[in-house]
C-alpha cells in the first residue's frame, strides 16, 4: 500500500459505478488544512476518493477509525458540484 504501488495505481483509476452511492470517511489526528493531515498511516490527500457523495473527517481519531460510533448527527447535502466535508471533532 505504498505510494506509486502499482495495484492500487489501478484501483485509483477505476471510477465509482454509475448508479453506486459512495461515501468516504477519513480519520485526522492533527488539525489545520485537510490537505496536511494524516491519520498517523495514510495522508488525507491519499484518503480523498474524488465523485463520492459526502466525505466525513473525524479529526483527532488514528487508523482504523471506523470501529468508532459517528453519533447521531445526520448528514447534510454537500455543495453543488462538490462532496460534503464534515468535521467532527
């Protein structure tokens, strides 16, 4: 899984299928620009996944984040044209 591997240059390429809601929640351990956070393993920036429906960050959360309950909150419509970033802290 590290940068330039040649597999997963490929699944980068391939796009998300018509018809398939996708949503994408990345975990940040620092704060400050998304752009240079990480989440002690994998940068936001590689985390990304452009077309998906919404994006949630949960900030001040490492690696393997997604055993961790979101909370009841609900999600928002994202901005025309773009997904919707949320942050939870």
């Amino acid at each position: 899984m590290s940068p330039g591997n040649p597999a997963i240059e490929a699944l980068h390429k391939i796009p998300i299928a018509l018809g398939t809601h996708a949503h994408s929640i990345i975990p940040t351990l620092l704060d400050g620009p998304l752009e240079t956070r990480d989440d002690g393993v994998v940068e936001y920036k590689s985390a990304h996944i452009d077309g998906v429906e919404s994006e949630l960050v949960i900030e001040h959360s490492g690696h393997s984040t997604q055993g961790k309950s979101a909370g009841p909150q609900g999600w928002r419509s994202p901005p025309a044209g773009r997904p919707q970033h949320r942050v939870r802290r």
